[in-house]
C-alpha cells in the first residue's frame, strides 16, 4: 500500500523521490543550499517539475553548483550555458546564478559558512507547520521577506520572498509537508 503523500508528491513520478527522500529535510550543506538556489530562481514562472527534469543538466553546466568555480563565470562560460538546451536558457536568469555565486562567497566570508547566515531567519531550527491542506500552506512569509530583503541587499538576483519560502520549503527550514503525509512526522523527528 502507498503512503500518504502531500498531494503534490505524488502527481508525477519524478516527484515521488524528491519529496519522499528531500524536500523538507534540513539542509545544512553550503553547496546544495547554492544548487537549491539557483534551481529556485531558475524556477521562477517555470514549475519545479520542469527544473527536476533538467536538474542534472544543470549540475553539470554549472560544476555541480560549486559556487566559487561559478563566481568566476565569464561572458564566453555565460554564452555556452545561453546555448545549453538541458538548461533554462534564460540570461537575466544564467547571469543570477554567476552574480548569486559571487554574493554567496561574500556571505561566507562573513558568516563562516552561508547555512549559519540562512538559517539565521528561522532562529537556526525548522519551523514546524501543521497545514491540513495544501490551500493553508503560504507562498510567504514575515521569515521569507527578511531573507529576501537582506539577500537582495547583499547583491542576490531571483530571491523574491515566494523563491525564498520555495527554498525555505525545499531545504527543510519550515516543515510543509501536510500533517497527514507520512513525512510530516518522519522531518519533525528528525
């Protein structure tokens, strides 16, 4: 017998891995938190399930997200990533990731490790939600126009507070899965 997912998680098979192994699990490594978002803003107007079906193409377009070999992106990297079917082709968006790189090494340097400075807007422990339905799960909140106001202070391109919350969601910073979805209690143990 399946599980109770979220129903989102079982609406596509390229979701039933993703939400039942990933999304949601506190996240506390500083290159998949890059990798989660550049998806994020490559996401924005796109669904996530088209950003699944290109996430290894963008892994190796963009050096398995290592943000300090993306920092150093030129015109002529930026041009072939622009030619790149297996990505979003989208420049304002290619050109984010490169600027986004940048910004999160500064970050670092600062912080000591960009997971200490992003959790910082959830007081360093996932916020545990009991939504019953997915109509009560918000595309926003007070946390994520925070971390959108100081990303995009500190230079970040494609963090609007619903990209932020979306990231919020995926790297386990707020638990979202339903309260009747076998992950719920599975990501609030631990």
């Amino acid at each position: 017998m399946e599980p109770t997912r979220c129903a989102w998680g079982a609406s596509h098979p390229l979701y039933v891995p993703y939400h039942d192994t990933e999304w949601g699990v506190p996240l506390h490594d500083d290159r998949r938190i890059f990798e989660h978002l550049v998806l994020e803003g490559a996401q924005a107007g796109l669904s996530w399930l088209t950003i699944l079906r290109k996430r290894e193409a963008y892994r190796r377009a963009f050096d398995d997200f290592d943000p300090r070999r993306v920092a150093r992106y030129g015109d002529e990297r930026i041009a072939r990533l622009l030619a790149d079917a297996g990505i979003i082709r989208n420049r304002l968006k290619i050109r984010s990731a490169v600027t986004n790189a940048r910004a999160f090494l500064d970050v670092q340097e600062e912080f000591g490790t960009f997971d200490r400075y992003v959790w910082q807007f959830v007081g360093g422990r996932p916020r545990q939600n009991a939504w019953r339905t997915l109509d009560e799960v918000p595309a926003r909140t007070t946390e994520s126009d925070a971390m959108s106001k100081d990303l995009r202070s500190r230079g970040f391109r494609f963090v609007g507070s619903t990209i932020c919350y979306a990231h919020m969601q995926a790297t386990g910073m707020v638990n979202d899965h339903l309260v009747d979805c076998f992950r719920h209690r599975e990501v609030q143990e631990g």
